[in-house]
C-alpha cells in the first residue's frame, strides 16, 4: 500500500482497539540509578569537618545525556575541568568537591562512573612487554579495585603519615595529594616549560606531600632539604608514599596475540576512556 496519509488505516477502521494515550507524566517518572563507591582511603585522611571523614563509601548516580554533554564541552575541556565538572555532578552528596578529594578516592570514583555510563569494556592501544608489539585489548573495568596497601601505615589524628629515611634517619610526615594539588603541580609544569626553564616535577611533588622534617614544619626547611636530599633517601621516600597511597590498581593482565606471553601492565588511559568509538 503507497505511504499516503488518505490511505491508511487507522487501528479502529481496521477494527483494532485505540492504544490508549501515553501518560507523559509517567515517560518521566522514573529514579536514575545510584551505587555506593568504595574509597580506598576509607575516609580515613580526611579532617573532621569534611564530609567524607572516616566515610568509607560515597554515592554516586549513573551518567545522564546531560552529563555527557559536559564532557564534550569545548569550553570546559579547554580549560581541562570538564571529567572533574561531570564528576561533582554525579555525587550525589553536594557539599564533596573533586578538587578536595584525595587522587585515589577520586580515581575510584572515575572508574565508576565510566562503567556506569558506557560499561565495563574499556579498548585501548598496549605494548607488550616482551616482544614490543603493540595491538588494541579489551580490558574489564570491573576488575579494578582498591589495591591492598602492602605496608601498616601510621597515621596521626591529622590524616598525615610517617616515612623514616633509610639513610639521614629522618623521620618525614607526609600527607595524601588532593586533586588541587596535583592541578597546581601541573601547572606549575606547564608555566616552567613556557618559560623554558628546567623541569622539577619530582622535587616539586616531594615539596608538596612533606609536611615536617622531624616535627620541623617550616616550608622554607622542607624546600631545602628536598634540594639537597640523598638519591638514596629519595628513592626510598617515592617508593613508600606511592605504596602507603591508597588508590586503586590499573594493573590488569594480558595475554600478547603475538608472541603470547602473559603480563601485568597498567591499563592505559587515552581520550576513549570517556569517550568511546
């Protein structure tokens, strides 16, 4: 029958029933849904009157159209706030704000809401560490959890924790990076190489996370020391805070199509992690 309007049908003339009118009301009446991600810090860092302190858990609802439009915001991805922007509108509890989340919370937090907004299969570009091919995997977001912290830490009433050098015996506490720290130390990258000056993104880092030197908290101190610190005691500071850190393990395995060896990576993240084909 030719597609003309005078022609049709109607499910009446055609002696079926008229579906009744759909209830506009009820195309909206529906709750987007929400989980509870697991911190890896537990809550523990925070002081006492944020609103995740000794909060183990945080709410978060799915992803909307609406939210997906932040991302592709070319005004805020310019600027490099849109994921941090999408993220404080899914946390259901207003008064957390990303820039004062420790970077392992808010990593959680990523990987959530990435799952339940496009799903767990995540396709990124890998090179195999024994033959150096690199070929796309498939990896499954849901395999990333808190990773277990592999030392006791001790932590005081201020969320800070103790690191003894191995070599000038000093005993350093440091305290967890926020995502406003890790902003100001890219920043403070990017304005150094604009101005052509040399690179100190690690001693700039250590600066950062130092709180006292033996009970000496003068930055001026701290900043010294870091300058002139022994390689040894460097090193062993890196490798403790990266371990006392909480935060989640991107390592996953996988099997090289070409050569066939099995192999722990970290899972790469390039701009299809909120993006995807």
């Amino acid at each position: 029958m030719p597609r003309n309007s005078g022609q049709r049908l109607s499910a009446q003339d055609a002696g079926g029933e008229t579906p009744p009118p759909q209830d506009v009301n009820s195309l909206l009446d529906f709750v987007i849904p929400t989980e509870f991600v697991e911190l890896p810090t537990k809550g523990k860092f925070y002081s006492k009157d944020h609103p995740l302190h000794n909060v183990e858990a945080v709410e978060i609802r799915y992803m909307t159209a609406k939210d997906t439009d932040i991302l592709t915001s070319k005004t805020l991805l310019k600027r490099g706030i849109a994921i941090d922007r999408m993220l404080e509108n899914v946390i259901v509890d207003k008064r957390v704000k990303i820039k004062d989340l420790f970077v392992g919370d808010k990593n959680a937090i990523v990987v959530a809401t990435r799952i339940g907004g496009f799903g767990e299969d995540y396709e990124a570009n890998i090179s195999c560490p024994s033959c150096g091919k690199s070929e796309e995997q498939v990896f499954n977001l849901s395999e990333i959890a808190p990773k277990e912290s592999e030392i006791e830490i001790e932590f005081s009433e201020d969320g800070t924790f103790f690191i003894e050098l191995p070599q000038t015996k000093i005993n350093v506490e440091c305290r967890l990076l926020t995502t406003q720290d890790e902003n100001n130390l890219t920043n403070k990258t990017e304005k150094k190489q604009k101005l052509g000056l040399p690179e100190s993104s690690l001693t700039d880092q250590y600066k950062s996370f130092i709180v006292s030197l033996n009970g000496v908290t003068e930055q001026g101190v701290v900043d010294e020391f870091v300058n002139v610190m022994p390689a040894r005691d460097a090193h062993h500071l890196k490798k403790e805070y990266e371990t006392a850190r909480p935060d989640v393990d991107f390592r996953c395995t996988y099997e090289c199509s070409n050569c066939g060896a099995i192999s722990k990576a970290d899972i790469p993240f390039t701009t299809n992690f909120f993006w995807p084909n």
